[in-house]
C-alpha cells in the first residue's frame, strides 16, 4: 500500500474523536440552552377544536376494565342495514371529546352494514380518572393501554367474529393504531390526522431554534438526528415528571403489516402534511396509502371531503375487512413490554 494511502487513513481515524468530541459538546450545549424551552413548548395544548356529540337511544352503553382497575365507557353502534354486518371497526375519539362525537365520522360507515365502538380513555367524559394522571394532546403507555383494552373488550363478545378494523381521529388514531401494531386481531386501520412524537418534533425544533435564535436558518448542515437527540431528551424529561411513556409511533407503523390509509389536512399547521408523509415512511412498501385532502385543517378532512371522505373509508373497510377470514386464534393480550402501567407510581 503506497505511503500515501497510509497518512489518509490516519489522518481519517484521527480525525473520528476529533468530531465526535465537537458533536457531544454541541449537544450539551445546545441542550443546555434549549433543552428548558423545549419542553415547556411540548408541554403546551394547541387550540385544538374539541367536537362532542349528543347520545345515540340506539347505542349499547358499555363499560368495560383496564389493565390497571379503571373503569371506561364506551357506546356500541349496531350496523343500520338488515343484513348480516360486515365487520367490527374499533373508533378512536380526538383529544377531549366524548363518545359520542363518533357520529358524523362513523355514520356512513354503519349504514354501509359497519358495527361501531368507541370509548372515552381514561380521564375522558365519564370515564374512570386516574387521580395522578393528566392527559395529553401526546399518546401515552396509559392511552395505548385503554386501547388495547378496548380491541380485548371487543374480542369478549358473544358476538365477536375474531376479526376488528381501527378507525381514529388525531390522537385517537395515533393510540389505535399503537395498540394494533402487534395485534393478530387487527385486520386493517384508518387514521385522519395521527402523529408521532420523532417526526413531529424534529421539524417544529428546527422552526423554535430559528425564532429563540434569530438568523439560524430552519434548513440548516444540522442534521435531523442532531434535533432528535435534543426532542427526545426533552420527552424523557416531560414523562418522568409526569410518570408515563410516550410510546413511539413510529416503530408502530413499522411493525404494523396490514393494510393502513392515512388521511391528512393538506391546510393542517399543527400536524404539517409532510409529517405524515415522513411517519409514512416507516410503513412496510406496499401496504400504506397516505390521502391528502387539500384546504382541510387538522381534524378537518371530514368537513371538507364530505362523501369522498365516507366512500374512502368504506371502500377500504369494505377490501380490507369485510368477509376477512380471522385470525387463527385472538386470545386476549395484555401490554406490551413498553406499555405496561407502573401501579406504584
């Protein structure tokens, strides 16, 4: 090997820690300026618009156990046609509303021979509260285990057939489909509007670090995992101050295998459209449609798609679980390993 060659590979092995130690020292101090801000700012509720619905006489009142000895309820919405139904979907409300607001999102999926359930989380509408517990726009360990709770409910029915579709709204969506990733029972899922932490967090840290320091540019060299690092130190903080988790959604997409339609506000700037295209990289090739619904706003595709929006997801429920063979068995799962709830705290 020429003696050339040799001083590069040199001076390139030297020059490692060399970068690394300006990396780490990047990062302790850019954590130590921004860190405090950026948790205040995860911490903050945007003004989200919180529909709530009026009770169904022809709804089933449910309640129904969590993991941890919280009672929820929820309401049971029988398919409207005559004939045998098509299948069960398993509706995910928004941040704050009740159980009744499933209504105009579900209705056209019952008249197409759809049963519905949907329940109000912990901490929300008649729901059981957790005294220590105080939810979040953000999904928790305690939301993705009301969840699973509500497909294992469903599963415990006379009348179950063994096979659940998903279907939720913003937060609601988000919690579903974290409790279908690994769950056999789950044929398929639709989410309007859901959003991880990872690849909500990294842009809006690119657009703070602009306006707490004026002249940096939100497209800078700095690299998405550099912001990352300082999003996540900042989620770690909120949830041991608050006890919970915050499950990542983005390994949930990636585990889920069976077919997913996001829908998403192309006027949404809470949850910008390229977040959802970029949580939607994490798919499996193949098995994801991301459905962009121009001048709607965040939890807004409904009001401005009108029947497309209903003949969307009746077409997808109608491929992909109407007449879907369940599963072999579905015996009744309890929290995942990063899910399970800490009765001492």
């Amino acid at each position: 090997m020429p003696a050339w060659t040799w001083w590069i590979a040199w001076t390139v092995l030297a020059a490692v820690p060399v970068f690394a130690a300006f990396v780490f020292a990047s990062y302790l101090s850019f954590r130590r300026k921004y860190l405090a801000q950026v948790v205040r700012i995860f911490e903050e509720r945007p003004l989200f618009i919180i529909p709530r619905g009026n009770p169904d006489p022809a709804a089933e009142e449910v309640t129904f156990p969590t993991v941890d000895g919280l009672t929820l309820r929820g309401c049971y919405l029988s398919a409207r046609r005559g004939e045998a139904r098509r299948g069960v979907i398993l509706f995910g409300l928004e941040f704050g509303s009740n159980r009744w607001s499933a209504g105009p999102y579900c209705e056209r999926l019952l008249d197409a021979g759809y049963d519905v359930f949907t329940y109000e989380p912990r901490n929300q509408g008649e729901s059981d509260a957790q005294p220590d517990y105080a939810p979040m726009q953000w999904v928790t360990d305690r939301d993705t285990a009301d969840a699973r709770a509500a497909l294992n409910y469903l599963l415990s029915r006379p009348d179950t057939d063994g096979s659940v579709g998903v279907f939720g709204v913003s937060k609601g969506g988000s919690a579903g489909l974290l409790a279908a990733a690994t769950h056999p029972a789950v044929a398929c899922a639709a989410t309007d509007g859901a959003f991880a932490t990872y690849t909500t967090m990294v842009p809006y840290m690119r657009r703070w670090v602009s306006i707490y320091r004026p002249g940096t540019p939100t497209k800078s060299w700095v690299p998405d995992w550099f912001y990352g690092l300082i999003a996540m130190a900042a989620v770690r903080v909120v949830a041991r101050k608050r006890t919970v988790r915050f499950p990542h959604l983005e390994n949930a997409v990636r585990r889920f295998d069976r077919p997913l339609l996001m829908i998403h506000g192309g006027a949404d700037t809470y949850i910008k459209p390229t977040m959802a295209h970029k949580l939607g990289e994490y798919a499996k090739p193949g098995t994801t449609e991301i459905w962009v619904v121009e001048k709607a706003k965040h939890n807004q595709a409904l009001h401005v798609a009108g029947e497309e929006y209903h003949r969307k997801l009746i077409e997808f429920f109608d491929e992909h679980l109407a007449g879907i063979a369940p599963p072999d068995s579905h015996p009744e799962l309890g929290p995942l390993p990063d899910q399970i709830i800490d009765a001492a705290k």
